[in-house]
C-alpha cells in the first residue's frame, strides 16, 4: 500500500504549523521541503517494523510522495508519530551506546578517528533535531569503518556508524596497543593524519608478512632464491588464495566472536583486491 500526497500534506503542514509556532508565517520551500522529509523519514522508520532494523535514507528531493507501508495499513498521522517515537527511542539507545564504547575507545593516534569520536559524535547528539530535522546526519563522519553506510542517514546512520567502531574497538583491544600501532606505522610512517581504517590496516599488514613467509611450491623453507619468492608471491596472488589468507586471520584474530569475525569478513574482497595490487 502506499500514502498518497492527500495523506501526507495534513501531516507535514501539522508539523510546519508547530515548527512556526502555530503563527501563520511562511515557509521557504527548502524549509517545506526539510519537513515533509522529516515525516517520510519517520514514516520510513515506522516501516521497518523494529527498532534493529534501520530504514534507508529518504531524499525528500527523489523520494516522491508516496511510500510503501506494511500489509495493514494505519493513518499516516499514526505511522508518523509512531515512527518519530521509534527515532527518539533510537537516538537515546545511539547515546548509550557511545558512552558504551568510551570507556574502551583507544584512536591508536590516528587524527581523523579522534576527531569523529570525541568531537563529531557529541556534537551531533548535541544538535541532533528528531523533531523537525531527522533525516540530517550532521557529521561527514571522516573516519571510514568498514560497512557500507551510504544508503542511510540521521540517527540510523550515527547508530550503525557507532555499532561498527565498537566491534573496532572490541577488536582491537584485545591486541597490545605496540602491535596495532606498529602495522600502522609499517603501513605509513605518518599514518596519524591518514583517513584510513585501522583494522583494515592491520589485516592487510598481517596478509602482506604472511604472503612474504611463503615459499615457492617445491622450494626449501629457507633456500629460496630471490625468482623463487617471486614466484611463491605469485601463487599467492590469486584472488581465491588471498581470500584465503585473509579469512585465516580473521578467524585467529577474532577468536571466534561471529559478530566481529562477521563485521571484520565485510572488508574481504577490499582487502584481496590490495593484496593482489
């Protein structure tokens, strides 16, 4: 089923009469325009049917009017306010989970990670707008994790962002702090001001060494010439071989913790495609 634009303009002008105060002041058609996305954003998040599972970000631009509901269809005006109940509810789940991560949170030096997390993140929940600006995800977010996020926005983005950089932090933590670092510096002596993943870092300095450990097939573990670990690199290029490497240590590193092993094998193919450059 799906609310025509005659459902939709009550709501949306019921929220542009409280965000003008119930004055009858005019809105520019951004403004408009912001609104009837603020109620397509909470409507979406009515849609998803749970608080797990996050709805995509809504172009009030491309979106169009109308917007598929599930099989028993209730007023707009309630899919509204139920869904603006399930974003605030969200936004104060996002903040204890924040607070969660910080009492583990290490940045390992890296610039753009510390700025997101100790700057950005407390900035958006500070300015964060549930009522008339949802779907507004505030920051850039510089620090990339490894799930691709692209396809939300507001606080379903900052919840899933902050998911991520825990299972990061979990990971990482059981690690010495000198082994982290250390692959980061070998990946690049200045890595501090780099806009890069440090588990993705990590993993790939880990493949590289044991790619290099490898000798060529029919070699002699330690006699092998110099063609001879060209050609053990080689037969370690393939793309099968590689995601083998890579999932090996994944498995090793995350001591069989299946979210994070499952958030970690998120960055396979990237990190087989590196390893093959």
């Amino acid at each position: 089923m799906t609310y025509s634009m005659e459902e939709l303009v009550p709501v949306a002008g019921s929220l542009m009469k409280r965000y003008c105060g119930y004055e009858n002041s005019s809105l520019t058609y951004e403004k408009a325009e912001q609104l009837m996305g603020a109620v397509l954003y909470c409507i979406h998040e009515y849609e998803s049917g749970n608080e797990n599972r996050t709805p995509p970000a809504f172009d009030a631009c491309h979106g169009g009017c109308e917007s598929e509901v599930r099989n028993t269809k209730v007023p707009a005006t309630d899919a509204y306010r139920t869904g603006y109940e399930l974003v605030v509810r969200k936004a104060k789940k996002a903040v204890v989970l924040y607070n969660r991560t910080a009492v583990i949170f290490r940045d390992y030096r890296l610039r753009c990670l510390n700025d997101t997390f100790r700057k950005g993140l407390p900035e958006f929940f500070r300015h964060y707008d549930a009522h008339f600006n949802p779907q507004d995800t505030i920051l850039t977010l510089d620090y990339p994790v490894l799930e691709n996020l692209q396809a939300l926005s507001g606080i379903d983005r900052i919840y899933e962002y902050l998911r991520c950089i825990l299972l990061e932090q979990k990971f990482l933590g059981q690690l010495p702090f000198e082994e982290v670092t250390g692959c980061l510096t070998e990946y690049h002596f200045h890595y501090e001001e780099l806009f890069e993943n440090i588990c993705h870092v990590f993993l790939l300095q880990l493949a590289k060494k044991q790619i290099e450990k490898e000798p060529a097939a029919g070699s002699r573990p330690g006699k092998e010439s110099a063609s001879e670990r060209q050609t053990g690199k080689e037969f370690v290029s393939g793309r099968k071989r590689s995601e083998e490497i890579i999932a090996g240590i994944i498995e090793e590193y995350t001591c069989g913790d299946p979210e994070i092993r499952a958030y970690l094998m998120k960055d396979l193919q990237e990190l087989s495609a590196w390893l093959r450059k």
